[in-house]
C-alpha cells in the first residue's frame, strides 16, 4: 500500500514540475504578484461608486454661486471620510510630528541605535565623506515602535533642546516667585512643529516643456535642471516645509468686534472637543495632513502590500458635488429636498438660520462631526458646520474648460505667485453662513495660505483599479428608494 501512495506522490511532483519548467507554446500572459491587488476596507471612510450627475447650480435665485452653467460630468469610484476631520484626528499628526523632532534629537545627541534602524545595510560605506554627526542623521531613520517615555530624562531634556520656549519668548511676572501668568499654560513652541515632505509634480512632469534629455553616461540630479530649447526643465520633486499646528486666533481675527476668546482659548485641544471638526487649517496644512496620512498608514503595512495603496487627498470639486448629492439628480441640498427643516420642523444642518438665531439649529459655533442625519452615501455635513477645503483651484469659468471626465483644475501656487492663482474652491458653506451656501451647487474661494475658523476638510482616496461597479450602483438606487424609518432603524444598529 505504502509504494503505491509513494508512486502517485512521485507522479504529481513530476507532473507539476514539468508544467513549471515547459511552456504550453502559447501567449498566456505573467502574473506579477499572488497577492490580492484589492486594499481592505478605510477605518472611517465610505466607499462611493462611479457614474454621472449633472454638475452645477440648482437654483437661478442664487446668487452665491458662480458655477452657473449646468454639465454633465463622470467621476470614478472612490473613497472619502464619513466626517470632517476631527480636532482629535488632526492632534495625532500634530503629535506626530512633535514626537519625532524629539526621536531625531535622541538619535543625534544619545544611542542611535536605540532610537532609531540603520536605512542602509553597510552604513560606513560613506565613513570618509560624512562625519559622525552627519552619519547619525542622513544613516538612521526612526525607529516609531519604540515607545517615548517622558518620565526619562533623557527624553525631557530632548525635548526641551528642540521644541520648549526660550526664556526670551516666555512672558514671566516679576516679583518673589517667577509666576507664569494663567493663560499660559503650554510652553511648547508650536512654531516650530514643522512638517517636511517631497511629493511628485505630475503635471511639471507631463509638460512638453519640462522634458529632461540625458546624456550618455552622465548621472541625473533632481536638483538641477539644464535649459532645452527655450524652456526649462525643472525637477520633478517638490519639497515642502510646513508649520502644521492649527491658527487657534482664527477665532478673533476673522471677525471684529466679537467676544470669541472662549473658542480660542479651548476649541483645539479640550477633551470635550474632540470629535468637532478641526479648523484654523490652511489648504497648504490639510495638504500637509493628507501626505502624513499616506505614509503613517504604509509605514505600518507590510512592503509587498504598499504598492497596491492609494494616496489620500483632498478632493475635487466634481468629487465633493458627487458625495453630497448622494445619488440624488440635481438635489438642492445633501438630504434631497429644498427645505432647511424636516417635517417635525427640526433643522437638517448647522448654519445660520432665521436672521441670525444661531441657536435655532442647536449650536451656535460648529457642530460635532457626526451631527444631523447622514445624506444616502452616508455621509455627514456636507452642507452646514464647516465649509471644506478641496483641491480645485477657483476659477469663474472652469466648468467651460475643464473636463467632463474626472475634472481637475489645479494650480500650485507658489509664494512669489500673484493671489488670484492661490484661491481654492471651497465647499459646503458653514455654521456663519446663510441657507444659500449650504446648496450643493455653489461654489466659495479662500486663499491657499489662509486658515479661517469656519473651514476644514475632509480627505478621499482612490481605488487602486477602476473596479466593476454595476452592482454598486443597484445598490445605491435601492438605498434611495428605500423609506427614512428603515433607514433610521438600520443606522441604529450599527451605532
């Protein structure tokens, strides 16, 4: 019995090594990968489905909205955040970045090899052109899974060194005892929580003008460029230095004569604040956010699954009208109807109603995230709350030349750049504005370098292969059809 097990094994590992080894003579194609190519399921974002709509404003009466011309556009799939961006959401980048301005400094002035990992497998192959100070910061990188603790003293005095005001910037009153006065409760200088990035300059890359030629034998520097007929060609690589932490005085210089100092004071890093929306954020800033996002989630993947990622961003202005319409055709509003308020009389959002009776829709200032009912995408405040960032640069006449297949007007305006070319789109309206810029199809404009208190952001996220989405879409027409009580049950338990 046992020789005939042992023979049909030995038949099957000759069969199988022989198809591994010959080939069939034909064109069958290769599979890169085993690997599944799909990403798992977003913590905290809601998958959308591709298709067309008609783009534009809804209402001729409105005269808020400079997107007057009706079009009808396609957008892919995509992924986008249930909710604005939280206070809560945002401190951990800003933590983030302060944690690793101190790991840099242990790594330089105590055991780098503690807190940090070598990048290179060799690092004294460059011994005799950097020096000891230099290898410890271009050789290791951060070591994040070793936790700070900073009852050390080593990690305080990192800390102190880096990112503590200086006596010079810290206002004490004089008398017996050095006194702090009580606003002054945080001594860490948020001016210097810097995030650094490099991110790709596709469209500078796909110009005809920016085509590098190369020599024969001669090395390509990205830092360097070489005129070519004409025109210039730069590097590809943009470099950005970001101050990252959020213009908590938005509260008092975006409006005069306005006792908003309690906002100030507690909006960004109170408790009870947590899941309000972040604001005091520049487009440059949630830019900044959507990069960190990127690597902070492929830092903790696998290196085989971080090919088949996506990078979150903010979204187009098409993707934005998309989600808040919530496959509801030429919709006023995200909930479907033309109305602020439901049937019971209760307001669908948080602005500014009835002349100002801010109270009237149960806030005054912002709202948390999560507030009023979700549109059928099951998505919140896409109108009211805060107004929200997107990629689009602001254009009058964009709908005329953009596309209508995935349309992206951008512009990245540098510092040097006249302002026209630094306004972007802004959507949503906010809790300080009127019914009117609630509507899905008006349009605002702030200046990229600007943070105001009424605007934040949310991110999206490509699909990393346009997918089949025909099942998709019967689910999305069955879920509009569906009546509000079932859907109200359902949303019940899932929270």
């Amino acid at each position: 019995m046992k020789k005939i097990i042992y023979l049909f094994f030995i038949c099957y590992v000759t069969i199988n090594l022989s198809s591994c080894v010959t080939g069939s003579g034909e064109l069958t194609g290769r599979t890169t990968t085993r690997l599944m190519y799909s990403i798992e399921p977003n913590y905290g974002m809601v998958k959308l489905p591709g298709g067309s709509f008609t783009m534009g404003a809804n209402d001729q009466d409105v005269p808020y909205s400079n997107r007057n011309n009706l079009k009808t556009i396609t957008i892919s799939p995509f992924w986008i955040d249930q909710t604005e961006i939280t206070n809560n959401e945002y401190r951990q980048f800003t933590y983030w970045v302060r944690d690793s301005i101190i790991r840099k400094e242990l790594i330089e002035s105590d055991d780098p090899d503690k807190w940090g990992y070598v990048s290179d497998p060799d690092p004294n192959w460059n011994q005799t052109l950097l020096d000891e100070e230099q290898q410890r910061s271009e050789d290791y990188h951060i070591d994040w899974y070793r936790p700070l603790n900073f009852q050390k003293d080593v990690v305080t005095e990192a800390m102190i060194n880096t990112l503590i005001l200086s006596e010079e910037d810290q206002i004490i009153m004089e008398g017996e005892n050095i006194l702090r006065p009580f606003f002054q409760t945080k001594l860490i200088d948020t001016r210097k929580l810097i995030y650094e990035y490099a991110w790709f300059n596709r469209e500078s890359a796909a110009s005809r003008n920016n085509r590098f030629e190369y020599d024969e034998g001669v090395e390509f520097d990205r830092s360097d460029y070489r005129e070519l007929d004409g025109g210039r060609a730069e590097a590809f690589v943009v470099k950005e230095r970001v101050p990252i932490y959020p213009d908590t005085l938005a509260w008092v210089h975006d409006f005069t004569y306005n006792f908003n100092e309690p906002m100030f004071d507690k909006y960004f890093w109170h408790p009870a604040y947590d899941e309000y929306p972040v604001v005091g954020v520049s487009w440059k800033q949630a830019k900044a956010f959507c990069h960190w996002r990127t690597a902070y989630k492929l830092y903790h993947l696998p290196e085989e699954r971080r090919v088949f990622e996506t990078e979150y961003r903010l979204p187009t202005e098409a993707e934005w009208e998309w989600a808040a319409r919530g496959g509801r055709e030429l919709a006023m509003f995200p909930w479907g109807g033309p109305y602020s308020r439901n049937v019971k009389g209760c307001f669908l959002a948080n602005f500014k109603p009835l002349r100002g009776n801010y109270w009237a829709d149960g806030y005054i200032y912002t709202a948390p995230a999560d507030a009023y009912i979700e549109n059928d995408y099951g998505l919140y405040n896409m109108a009211g709350n805060v107004a929200e960032w997107t990629e689009t640069a602001f254009d009058p006449m964009s709908d005329i030349f953009a596309s209508d297949l995935n349309p992206d007007f951008t512009y990245n305006a540098n510092d040097a750049d006249h302002p026209h070319f630094k306004k972007k789109v802004v959507k949503g309206g906010s809790w300080k504005d009127i019914g009117a810029f609630l509507q899905i199809g008006a349009r605002d404009y702030e200046y990229q370098d600007s943070s105001r208190c009424y605007v934040g952001f949310r991110c999206v996220k490509s699909l990393p292969f346009n997918e089949d989405t025909e099942s998709t879409l019967e689910d999305r027409f069955e879920k509009v059809k569906k009546p509000k009580n079932k859907k109200k049950k359902k949303r019940n338990q899932i929270n």
